[in-house]
C-alpha cells in the first residue's frame, strides 16, 4: 500500500488595498512635488546667470530672454575684475586640509567611544556636541585678537585649524554612531592573529565603517566651504575664500543679478559635485543603523 503525497498548501497573498495603493501613490507625488520645489530656486539661480544685467533686473522676470555668458566673463575676470582663482583655491586647501584633520583625530576617537568605550561615553558625546552651541559671534573677538598678536590674521592655516575645531564634535558624534555598527568579533579576530591597533584601525574598522567616513567627510567639507563668518573677519586678501569673495560683488553701485547668480552657481559646483560623486555613500552612511 502506497501513501499518496499531499499536495503543499498554498497561501494565497492578500491583495492589496486600493486605498494603501492611493496613499502611496500620493506621498510619492508629494516627494516629487517637495523635490521640484527645492530645486526651482537653483534652476532659477542658474537660469538667471545666462542673463544679461538688464533682462536679469526685470519685473517680472522675463523668461524668453536671451542667453549670455557676460555674467561669468566678469566673475572670472575676463572683463578687467579681480580673479576668483586665488579665493577658490584657499576655499578648496582649508575644506580639504580641516576635513583630513577632521577624520584623522575623530576617527580614533570614535572608536574609542564606541568599539573600546570609555567610562561615561555618553557623558564625553554630550560635553563634544555642547561646544557646537556656543554661538560664533560670542567667540569671535578672542579668536580676532589671539590671531591678531600671533600674527595670524589673513593666513589660510588659521582657518583650517578654526575649521576643523569647528567640526569635530559632529565629526566624532557621527562617526562613534556608524562605528557602534562594526562587529566586536572581526575586531577580536584580528587582534588573535597578531594585528596591532593601527593596522585594525586602518585595514578592518575603516573599510567596514567606509559609508559612514564618506558621510562625515562630506558633510564636514561642506561646513567648511560655507562658512562665512570667520572667513570675512579673518581674513583680507592673501586668505580671501570663495564665500568672501562672492560678497564682494555686492557693492554701492547696486547688486549686479545675474552676475551674483554665475558667481553662486560657479562656487555651489564643488559641493554639489562631491554630494553628487559620494550620493551612494552619503545615503549608506547616514542610515547606518537605522534598521536592524
């Protein structure tokens, strides 16, 4: 006598609902509506420096204008004005120099904060993120006057060590959250085959923890080429940085549209091109973490 198999039992799905199916179809069309609005202001910035002065200053805005490249003739200088080179290339050496120094002195210590912590962690994360509330201009006059007697006014380094103070307390909050990720065992894997502290840090926490640094370095760099305050006080003409100079193009004379917008457009590009370049990174390490 043969037993007879019986026939695996399907579970049907349930079907989905036309309301959820609504509901989604809204927020989606919300996102994108949210996203066109964002971006209508930098589609108009960028539209407006294809402008000349005259139909830039119009009222209202004269859409089928035609289209000229005279605004980034003048910001580059072709026109007889001051060069934008020498202000981005001290934008670019105190971004990049305070974000290497950034990550270089979080880095250990997010790990020591979060893989290795320390006794009341919390505590030290709490006492870094509270001297991000101290307003700038409360610390401005000290800073103006220890550089003014140590000789430091209008120097790039100055900057880069005022920046990368500024952005290592979120530097090292960001980065013990995405090292709090790594798994305990491939730590104490390498430390039984004989690796020493540098080489974990350097060939397994750092390749692992990868999204996360991307993160934090690029949202460091783009702290570090906004920043105005600093740079316009600090500063005068060896020093000068890119947001410095873009204020410059507002003068007695009046506010020359279009090209202001060429000028902010021409300064946006890096840090729109590093999010653009490290997107995948960005999102990967911004939401570490957030599923288990």
């Amino acid at each position: 006598m043969t037993a007879t198999a019986t026939p695996a039992r399907t579970v049907p799905t349930p079907p989905t609902h036309p309301t959820r199916r609504r509901r989604g179809a809204g927020l989606g069309l919300a996102a994108w509506l949210l996203g066109i609005i964002f971006f209508l202001p930098i589609a108009w910035m960028a539209l407006t420096s294809f402008h000349s002065e005259s139909d830039a200053a119009t009222n209202p805005p004269s859409f089928g204008a035609a289209l000229t490249l005279d605004g980034y003739r003048e910001f580059f200088g072709t026109g007889g004005g001051a060069s934008p080179w020498p202000a981005l290339l001290n934008s670019v050496t105190a971004s990049l120099a305070s974000t290497l120094l950034v990550l270089l002195l979080a880095f250990p210590a997010a790990y020591a904060l979060s893989i290795r912590p320390v006794k009341k962690w919390t505590n030290v994360l709490f006492f870094f993120l509270s001297t991000k509330m101290l307003p700038i201009v409360a610390g401005l006059l000290p800073i103006y006057l220890f550089a003014k007697n140590t000789g430091m006014l209008d120097n790039i380094w100055l900057l880069v060590i005022l920046y990368t103070s500024m952005n290592l307390p979120i530097a090292v909050w960001m980065m013990q959250s995405f090292l709090a990720e790594v798994p305990v065992e491939v730590i104490e894997a390498a430390q039984i085959d004989g690796a020493r502290l540098p080489t974990i840090l350097a060939r397994v926490v750092a390749p692992i923890a990868l999204p996360g640094i991307a993160a934090t370095a690029l949202i460091c760099f783009i702290f570090s080429w906004n920043e105005l305050l600093f740079a316009r006080v600090l500063t005068g003409v060896v020093a000068e940085t890119a947001p410095v100079f873009l204020t410059g193009f507002i003068t007695s004379q009046g506010l020359f549209l279009a090209k202001v917008c060429a000028a902010s457009l021409v300064i946006s590009l890096p840090v729109l091109a590093a999010g653009f370049a490290a997107q995948d990174k960005l999102v990967q390490g911004l939401s570490l973490g957030a599923v288990k």
